[in-house]
C-alpha cells in the first residue's frame, strides 16, 4: 500500500531508458553595470507538483539475454503494492503467492518455476546475497519483507541462467534490488486503512549528499482481514556514501529487521461449502476462518556491508565488498490436521502442527575488477569477478501438541556449516558491426559439514550416539553466452544459452556426496524494441525459452516444505511493453506462458510436451500497471494529482490428481493530490472485493479431530486472499530542495 504515500525515491526517479538529461540550470539575468542601488529582488520558483528529476547517470550495461530487465521502478510506484516483494511484477512472468501471513516471505512463481521463498531464485540487496541456505522451511528461503520499498530505486531481473555473475540459487533467475534516494529531504508519512491497518514511514536524505546516502524508518501493524492474521513489525535501513579522493568511493549499508505475525493456515473447501467451521455461519465468515490458532511466526535480521569503488589510471575499475547477515525465524504451520502423528499406544493424535526454526550467521566478500583492456585502439568490456561466502546455520522442525503447543517429536535438527566459493569472467566481442557475442563462463565449489543431531540412539548393533557428521564437496562449471544481432538500429535479436547450479539442502545429503547441487540448462531467443525521443520512450520484448533441471522440488503438504521429485522440464514464452510520456503516462503490460513437467520415462530430453504437468505453477499470467500524473490550478495554486491502477490474471493452476484451480482477476487502484509540501492519497485493493483464493492444494488431510478416522480422499484445500482493502494516507515533504524558494 506505500504507493499512496508519497515514495519519495520513485517520484524523483527516471522512467525506464529514458533519454538522460543534464540538469538544467536556473535562468539568471545577465550581469548588471557596477551600481549603488540594490539590484530588484527575483521572485522565489514556484513548488513543483509530482514532478520527475532527470539527472545525468551512466549508461546500463546492455542486457545479457532477452529476458534480462532493468527495471527502474519511475511512474509505476503509483500503483498500489503492499510490499517491496511486490516490485517483482514489474518483471514479466511473475506471480506471487503468501499462504503465512503478513511478515512471511512470498512464494515466487517465474518462468514456470515455483521458487518457493526463494530455492529458484537468487536475491540480492545492493550486492548483499539474501537466500538461506537449508532453511528450515525451505532451501534458499529469501525474506524480502524487511525492504523499505520508498528506498528501492529499481531493480535488476534476470529471467534465466545467462549471466555469468549469476551464482547460487540463480536456477529461474536473478533479483537484485538497487536503493536510491534521488530526491533529498525528508519524508513523514502516515496511513490507516481497513482491519485496523497502520503504516509510519521516515525517509531522508540530506541535500548535501548524495543520492546514495539515505536514511529510512519503517513501521507496520494490523488485526489482518480475518481470525489469526494480525502482524506487527518495524524495519530500518541507512546507507553513507564517503569520496575518498577524486578516484574512490566507500560505501557503508546497514539494515535491521524484526516483525511477527499470525497465520490462518488453510482450511477445506469441504468444510467451508458446508458451513461447518467455528466462525459464524455467514459466508465470508467461513471462507477466511481457520482450524489451528497456534499458526504464525516472527523473525530477525541484522545486515551490514561495506563496499569500496575503484576507478583506475588505465580507465578500469575495481570494486570490493564484504557483508555480513545475522538471521533467526521461527513459523508454525498446520497443513493435515490430525493425520501425521503416529501417538503411544491409548492415546490420542497429538497434531500435525509443524515448527519450523532457523538461526544463522553469513560472511563474505565479493568483487568484480574492470581492466581497461584496449585491443588495436578499442576498449575491450572484460570482467572477473569472485565470491566467497561462509554459512553457519542450525536448521530445525519439530511437531508442536494441539494443546499447548509443546513439541513432542523431532523431524530434523541439524548443524550446517557451508562454503561457497565462486569466480567468473565475461568479455565481449563484436565481429561484425551488426553482431554482438557476450558471455563467459562461472566457476562454483560447495563444501558442506553437517552434523545431524537427531539421530536415533541405537540401531540393529547396540547402542550409538544421537549424533552423525556428514559431509560433502563439489565443483561446477558453468558456461554462458549470448549473441546478439541488430536488425535495425532499434530492433535486436537476442539468443542465450547458460548452464547454471543449486546447491543441495543439507537434509538431502549423504556423506562423501561429490556432487551436492542441481544442474540447470536453459536456452532463450527473443526479440527487444526501443524507441526514444526527449519526451517519449517505447519498449518491447518478446521470447521462447526452454529449461531442464537435473533434480527440483515440489511442494509436500504433509512435510510442509519442498521436497526432491527428480528431473523436470519447462517451455514458456512472454511478450511485455512499456511506454512512458514522460512526467505524465507510464503503461506497462506483459503476458507469459508457462508449462512445467516431469520428463516422461525413457523420453527424449528434447521432448518438452511429454510428461506429467508440475503441480500449482500457473501456465498463463497477465499483468498491467497504469499511473496518469498531472496539474491543475485553483485559485492560482497549483495543484498535482495521479490516478493509478495495477491488474493481475492468473490462469487456472494444476493441482494435484488431475485438478485445476480457478482463474484470478484482480484489479487495484490510487488516488492522490498534493498541495505544496502536503499530499493526500487513497489506495483500494482488490477493488471489485473478489473472493480468491491465494494458495490452493489437493490433498488428504484430517480436521475433524484427534480422534476422527481420517479420509482418504484427497479434496481441495485453500488460503483466502484478501478482501477489499482501502487505506487513506497522509505525507507531508520537510526540507526538499525544489520546494525552496
């Protein structure tokens, strides 16, 4: 919902690729003759109302594939989003899911893949790696919910194994979020909205500094929109950019985080058909009401990093960071009821309530290093670069008791230390003035030590300790090229090819494994358009890609986490368009297509259409995102004022057993007006009060008690989706530097 309140980053930020612009400076009068009269006093400029700062700034790098995206968020932070999660449907492709709650990380569905939180996709904030590696509730858990989404200036999105900095987790693709703060000043923003919704947000940024530096507070809190969903969490995040000398840059960042939240789980569509649920009979009553009130979860993180930029005497340039993350969440989940448990002989099942528990600490340093290489009289663009990454993570699950929630058994409890070394290089060579190759090729090492602590206490010889070490070592090497060919100065056409690598959860190791990672191999042709003028900017992409997987996961209900299905397979496709009038209109939509499989016995690899469909990843999605700007002038002020509106389609989603889900349709919108420093905003989403359902499931669970015989009939389980959620918002402007007289 931050979009109705001034974003303060995205409003001084240039739409996408548009054209830079030196900033313009101030008319002034030509000089005056010497004189003792006072020269006339010059009026103060008038306040300017949503407007767009142009300021100069280096050139992107061009894309590594046709599905590699720059997104620079621009006009299109007006739309309503609840999150910095949220961002990521900018990209074309991508749906996301939440069955946990306020505060627990989204399930992210691109390019046929169901990621989970993250075991798919790598996440990175400003270099910082994000995903967990043997995360309790999943591998490569990646909780972006503590990202101020008023600090995101834009973000880098790499459909696909095609760039060789891309490392660990990279199997769908690559996100990294890039904070800015254009405009400087400071920012107090207030919200209220349905279910008792309230939002505080402080950002600043002083207007001496640069727009690196920044300074962001960030406070949320609310009942949910049903039984067990309230939340309450508090995030900040501050970053300082230090010149040392006309040559270098010290940048140091720092984040904080901590939040819980309550979760309704699912519930049976049975159950819910039939009214028997313990909410009051009414409708919408049922359809958002919950079994286990023992469901939620709470979380930390602490972040820290320091980056050092380089420029060199022969034009290369060098840049160091080291970072460190202290992470720790804890969830309780209820997906089968009372169906798992195995109690003592005379008593009753205890529940299926599953505790999942996390704590970590990840250090590394990273590097990338420009040489400047000139060959016969031309710059060459060569790069290497490095990672090296240390994990140390306890990884627990437990089941919790009905009542009381004590836990009574213990799933996994493991000790996990993990060392990811990586190095790549990429270069470009242009053989022909029309063609273009880009690629090179990525180096990867996992080491693994686990210590398995809950092992059993004697086995068919005796007695032994509860405990066993395992360990495991591999090395991955990963080839990546493009070629690109320019068909007109304003057509190209892009093929890709990459290899690329997982690496394994520890609960799936065995000792002296010499390979613990997934192989990924994935190919993509395409198309990319762009058209530019000072005032108009269009762009178009379309493309066909395919990908294999040497060992996925899927969702397991009873185990509540991902688990290993084997080999899988995707083919897809998607065509999306911006066009940005600037200061004025931004439109952007997109459409993709998606089928995911098992490979059919004995098939072919290249056999794409054989096998059975991969459940709950969608094989159609539509998005759309709208933002008007504009002035008006009453009583000789002026006034600034935005419509915005943002619209979701979800195509019916395979489920288990041969089912579908149902299709979604959402649509959400803005309003604001600002005068001066003041500026009012109304967002509503879900505007048309859809009832949907978030995630949907097939499978036998057992709800109706401890002591009720279970069915065996797999039936539909779901997560409701939000209602019609309205918010008002309230932002005044301190201190900016193009309010001034």
């Amino acid at each position: 919902m931050w979009t109705s309140i001034l974003l303060l980053g995205a409003l001084s930020a240039a739409p996408v690729d548009a054209p830079v612009a030196s900033p313009v400076p101030e008319e002034t009068a030509p000089p005056s003759p010497p004189s003792e009269a006072t020269p006339p006093e010059q009026p103060s400029p008038e306040p300017r109302a949503f407007s767009t700062l142009v300021r100069a700034q280096a050139a992107r790098p061009p894309p590594v594939a046709a599905g590699d995206f720059q997104i620079e968020v621009g006009q299109l932070a007006d739309v309503p989003r609840g999150s910095a999660t949220d961002l990521l449907l900018l990209a074309p492709g991508v749906m996301l899911a939440n069955h946990g709650g306020e505060g627990h990380a989204e399930t992210v569905f691109l390019r046929g893949f169901d990621a989970g939180e993250g075991k798919d996709v790598e996440f990175r904030l400003n270099g910082v790696p994000l995903n967990e590696v043997s995360h309790a509730h999943g591998h490569g858990y990646a909780d972006t919910y503590f990202i101020i989404p008023e600090l995101v200036d834009a973000l880098r999105v790499t459909e696909g194994p095609y760039d060789p900095a891309q490392g660990d987790f990279g199997v769908a693709g690559t996100v990294e979020y890039q904070l800015a703060l254009k405009r400087r000043g400071l920012m107090v923003s207030g919200s209220y909205g349905s279910f008792a919704s309230r939002r505080l947000a402080l950002v600043w940024g002083p207007q001496e500094a640069s727009e690196a530096t920044f300074v962001g507070l960030l406070l949320r809190e609310g009942h949910g929109f049903g039984p067990n969903r309230a939340y309450a969490n508090a995030s900040i995040m501050a970053q300082g950019e230090i010149r040392l000398g006309a040559e270098a840059r010290l940048r140091l960042f720092g984040a904080s985080y901590g939040g819980r939240y309550a979760s309704a789980g699912v519930i049976r569509e049975t159950d819910q058909v039939a009214g028997r649920l313990g909410c009051g009979a009414d409708e919408d009553e049922q359809f958002f009401c919950l079994y286990d009130p023992n469901q939620g979860g709470a979380g930390q993180r602490h972040l820290g990093s320091v980056e050092l930029m380089t420029r060199l005497k022969n034009g290369g340039r060098l840049i160091q960071q080291g970072f460190v993350v202290l992470r720790q969440t804890r969830s309780r989940e209820n997906f089968t009821g009372f169906l798992e448990d195995v109690p003592p002989e005379g008593e009753s099942q205890r529940g299926d309530n599953t505790e999942q528990f996390y704590t970590g600490t990840t250090v590394g340093l990273r590097g990338r290093y420009t040489p400047g290489v000139t060959w016969w009289g031309q710059p060459q663009p060569l790069e290497l670069g490095y990672l090296g990454r240390f994990d140390e993570v306890r990884t627990r699950s437990r089941r919790l008791r009905d009542r009381g929630g004590a836990p009574y058994l213990t799933r996994f409890d493991n000790q996990v230390r993990v060392t990811n070394l990586g190095a790549y290089m990429s270069a470009k060579a242009q053989p022909r003035s029309w063609l273009s190759l880009r690629g090179g090729v990525r180096l990867d090492s996992f080491l693994f030590a686990v210590e398995d602590e809950n092992r059993p206490s004697e086995d068919r010889q005796g007695s032994r300790l509860p405990t066993e070490s395992i360990e495991a070592y591999g090395l991955t090497l990963s080839p990546r090229v493009t070629a690109e060919a320019r068909l007109t100065p304003r057509l190209a056409w892009l093929t890709s090819v990459g290899l690329g690598a997982r690496s394994s959860d520890a609960a799936a190791l065995s000792d002296s494994e010499f390979a613990p990672f997934a192989r990924v191999t994935s190919t993509e042709t395409g198309l990319s358009y762009a058209a530019r003028s000072e005032a108009l900017t269009v762009e178009a992409r379309s493309s066909l890609f395919a990908t294999r997987v040497s060992r996925d996961f899927v969702f397991d209900e009873e185990a509540g986490r991902n688990q290993p299905v084997g080999a899988s397979q995707r083919l897809g496709a998607f065509a999306q368009a911006r066009v940005v009038l600037h200061e004025r209109l931004d439109i952007q939509a997109s459409v993709a297509w998606a089928r995911a499989s098992l490979p059919a016995a004995g098939a072919s690899p290249w056999k794409l259409f054989e096998g059975p469909v991969l459940p709950y990843i969608p094989q159609l999605l539509g998005r759309l995102d709208a933002s008007v700007r504009g002035e008006v002038t009453l009583a000789g002020e002026r006034l600034g004022w935005n419509v915005a509106l943002g619209h979701s389609s979800i195509g019916p989603k395979p489920l288990p057993l041969d089912r579908f889900s149902e299709p979604i349709f959402l649509f959400d919108a803005a309003v604001r007006g600002r005068w001066r420093a003041v500026e009012l905003g109304l967002t509503v989403e879900n505007l048309l009060d859809a009832s949907w359902r978030e995630a949907e499931f097939n499978y036998v669970s057992n709800f109706r008690g401890p002591d009720a015989p279970a069915s065996l009939l797999a039936t539909r389980h779901f997560s409701a989706g939000a209602p019609r959620t309205v918010r008002g918002t309230l932002t005044v402007y301190l201190d900016f530097e193009e309010d001034r007289p």
